[in-house]
C-alpha cells in the first residue's frame, strides 16, 4: 500500500494518479525543499516530464495538483486535513482540501491547475461556505500566474467576492500562505446538534403529569 492510500489523500487501489504520483519520487517524505513553493514546483515540474504529464489530462492533471498540495501539508504538520469534504448545511458541493480552526471555523482550499471559467465555480462554492459559516476562509491556489492575477483583479473589483485570495502555488504568496494557516489552531470540527435548547418538552414529560 502506498503512503498516499496509508494517509488517507487516496481511497481504494488501481489509482492511476496515485500511480503517477509515487513513480516520480521515491518518497515523498524525502523530498528537499527550502520553502513551500519549491516543493510544488519540484513536483509540478517532475510530473510535467512524465508521459503521462505530457497528454494534457485534465483530471490527471486536477489529482497530481491535490496529492502535491495534501502531501505538502503532511510535510508542513498543517493537519488535520480533509480533502474532498463536505460540509453540514452546505449541500451538493464537494470542497477540494478543507481544515478546521478554532479562529475561524472552516477553511477551504480550492485547488485549479488553470482557472478559464472555473474561479467562478470556487467563487460560488465559497459563497455557500460563508453563508452557513461566516468567519470561513477561501483560498483558491492555481498553477497559472496570468490567470491568477487576472481573478485578484476581480476580487478587488468586487467582481469576485467569496474568495478571499487567489494564490500562485509557485510564488512567495503560497510560502506567506503556508505561514498564516500555522498561526491557526487546527482541530476535528465540533459534533453539530441541530437544535438545541433547555426547554424540551417530551411524551414522556406529559405521560409524567399528575
């Protein structure tokens, strides 16, 4: 079993990205970097010369991205990490990388190796999140420097307002990143009780009256 299936960033066996994944360094875990960044680009660069990097699968291409940027969080202890998470009361949307601090509540990680089109479909899924959790952050992390900076315009315009940033994986934006999500206090989220109050009234409670 690879350590991806071991940790948990993979779920069942015959992954063909998984496969990708570990044939492009012996362990992950023995990968040097000196910052955050340079881990990605190690990887992205590494998988882009593989054959498989060189057919243009976008799905492919989407999994390598998460299993770098999961395995990257392994490296950094930023953990626990939930990856393909769903969230109570936001329904229908399945959020790419996902923690849960005590400061803020969840933070989400929307993870696009380009963005076209789809930092609208991040945009509306962090609306949903900020709409049943207030205090959530988003981050939308993309491989793409002109893109990026085309949606940090149009976060500033307003045109964009559920996301928080868009960062470059492969600038000092992510290393800056990778710092602020170490100064939140990470941990499993609560156990929600979907109502509580101290004034229940119970068939038992009227079978008990004299």
């Amino acid at each position: 079993m690879s350590k991806l299936n071991q940790l948990g960033i993979t779920v069942g066996v015959n992954n063909k990205a998984e496969s990708v994944f570990d044939s492009l360094f012996p362990s992950f875990l023995k990968v040097k970097y000196q910052k955050p960044s340079d881990y990605i680009s190690t990887y992205w660069e590494a998988f882009q010369k593989h054959p498989e990097g060189k057919t243009g699968n976008k799905t492919l291409n989407g999994k390598i991205f998460e299993y770098i940027l999961a395995t990257l969080f392994v490296r950094e202890n930023i953990l626990p990490l939930y990856m393909n998470a769903k969230v109570a009361f936001v329904p229908n949307i399945i959020y790419d990388l996902m923690f849960y601090s005590a400061e803020r509540g969840p933070i989400c990680i929307s993870a696009k190796t380009s963005l076209r089109e789809r930092y609208k479909q991040a945009d509306l899924e962090a609306i949903a999140l900020k709409y049943v959790h207030r205090k959530a952050l988003c981050y939308l992390v993309t491989l793409k420097e002109s893109e990026a900076k085309s949606v940090k315009a149009k976060i500033k315009s307003g045109d964009v307002i559920g996301l928080d940033k868009v960062v470059l994986a492969t600038s000092n934006d992510f290393n800056e990143l990778i710092e602020e999500l170490k100064s939140y206090k990470f941990s499993e989220p609560p156990t929600v009780k979907v109502i509580e109050s101290n004034q229940i009234i119970t068939k038992e409670k009227v079978i008990a009256l004299p």
